[in-house]
C-alpha cells in the first residue's frame, strides 16, 4: 500500500507541476484562437452567409461548408475563388479579396464547426525535403490525365477545366489534394501519404523552374501542340519557298 500512495502522489505531483507551468500558455493560445473564430464568423456572416448559410449550413446557392474544414476555407479563400465572383461552370482564381490574417480567422472559423481537413504543416510543403522523381511517377499516375503532364492544365468537359499549376503555392497545390476543389477528387491520407504529396509538389516545383533546352515549350502541351506548330509554320514554310523558288525561276 505504501508503494502504491507513493506512486499516486509522484503522478499527483508531476502533472500537478506540467498544469502549473503550461496552463498560461495553454489559455493564451485558447484566447487567440477564440478571437480568431470570432472575428471569423463576423467575416462569414457579412461575406458568405448570403450563399452557404448562416450557420454554414449551405442553401440552393452554395454547400454546406460543416466538416470542409480550416484547409478548404484557406484553398478557396486564399486563391481568390471565394467569395464567388460569379456562378458559372467553376469557380476562377483571382487576387484574393481577404488579407493573410482574415483568411485564417476565417479558416478558424469554418473549423470550429466541425473536424476537417487542417492546413498542412510546413515540414510537408518543403520541395527539397521531398523526390521529385518519385513525386512525378505519382504525379502522372493521379493527376496527369487532367492537368498535363507537367501541370500545364487542360479542358474538361461542360465548360469546366483543369486549371494551371505553374506559380500555385505549395500549400494550395497540398491543401487542393487534400479537399478536391471543384472537379478534382479528395487524395486523402489514406490515398496519398502526406510524404507522397511532398514529393509531387517538389516534381511540380522542379518542372516549373527548369528550362527548356530544346527551345520553345509551346505550352509543353506534348505533340499535338508540336505537330500543328509543324503543319501551320513549317508547311508554310515550304509553300512560301516553293512559290519564291518558281518565281525565280519564270
């Protein structure tokens, strides 16, 4: 029984002694983020109730944001998406309407509703922690058949499209695999490992800074942009020196 006391009163003390020396920092940080969440909801009520709610909830105009999560929110919000200029097929991008600091009250905010999706950490956005050429194999396995081969976008169906992911941030191009915005599918952890999505955003990072040796990339849209270059410059070409060539000659 003395072991026992003696045990109890060790744990007593020690977490006694952890609460005494965190709990300030502990309710500091509960405060930001308290007056984040609130300053965030004022920013929704006055910016995005008028289409998804005014508890989030979603309406015939928008979906219901409850468990999209902080990642979503920052995705939409920071690449100018949201708020909607207009409907149409897809939201565009465009420069964003909030500063940093209003999107992550906002972000807060949306996550406070329900657990989601959280922004990512910055050790998993880091393009020399990551192998591009693994990163491009995943690249072309999962994302290739929409935005290109090296990311220059391409059209979809119904007006829609796979927009381009030359200058994307890395936490966009991460949070928009975690979410799926708009056309795109969710790549989960489960789907892609927070190391695989580091890997395609350091093979997306390298193929947007290297140069092209061979001379114009043309969109580095692949052969069909190469071929027509051929057929509309290079057969003229050769219309033009044969009619040179025959006039030469009479």
């Amino acid at each position: 029984m003395a072991l026992a006391v003696l045990l109890l009163l060790g744990l007593l003390l020690t977490g006694g002694a952890y609460a005494m020396f965190t709990n300030s920092a502990s309710a500091n940080a509960q405060q930001v983020s308290a007056q984040d969440i609130a300053e965030g909801e004022k920013l929704f009520v006055a910016n995005c109730a008028t289409c998804h709610g005014m508890n989030a909830e979603g309406s015939e105009n928008g979906p219901s944001l409850i468990g999209v999560g902080a990642a979503a929110v920052d995705f939409q919000v920071g690449t100018g998406r949201m708020p909607l200029q207009m409907h149409g097929p897809q939201a565009a991008r465009k420069a964003p309407q909030f500063n940093e600091e209003e999107t992550a009250q906002l972000a807060a905010y949306v996550a406070s509703l329900a657990p989601g999706p959280a922004i990512p950490d910055d050790e998993y956005l880091d393009p020399a922690l990551g192998d591009p050429a693994a990163g491009g194999g995943l690249f072309r396995t999962n994302c290739a058949m929409c935005h290109n081969v090296v990311g220059s976008g391409g059209a979809l169906t119904r007006g829609k499209y796979a927009p381009s992911l030359s200058g994307v941030s890395e936490r966009h191009i991460y949070e928009a695999m975690q979410t799926g915005p708009q056309n795109m599918p969710k790549f989960n952890d489960a789907s892609l490992t927070p190391e695989e999505k580091r890997d395609i955003i350091a093979y997306l990072d390298e193929i947007n800074t290297m140069t092209a040796p061979g001379g114009f990339k043309l969109g580095s849209l692949g052969p069909v942009a190469e071929g027509l270059f051929i057929w509309f410059f290079g057969l003229g070409a050769v219309i033009g020196l044969t009619v040179w060539l025959s006039a030469r000659a009479k």
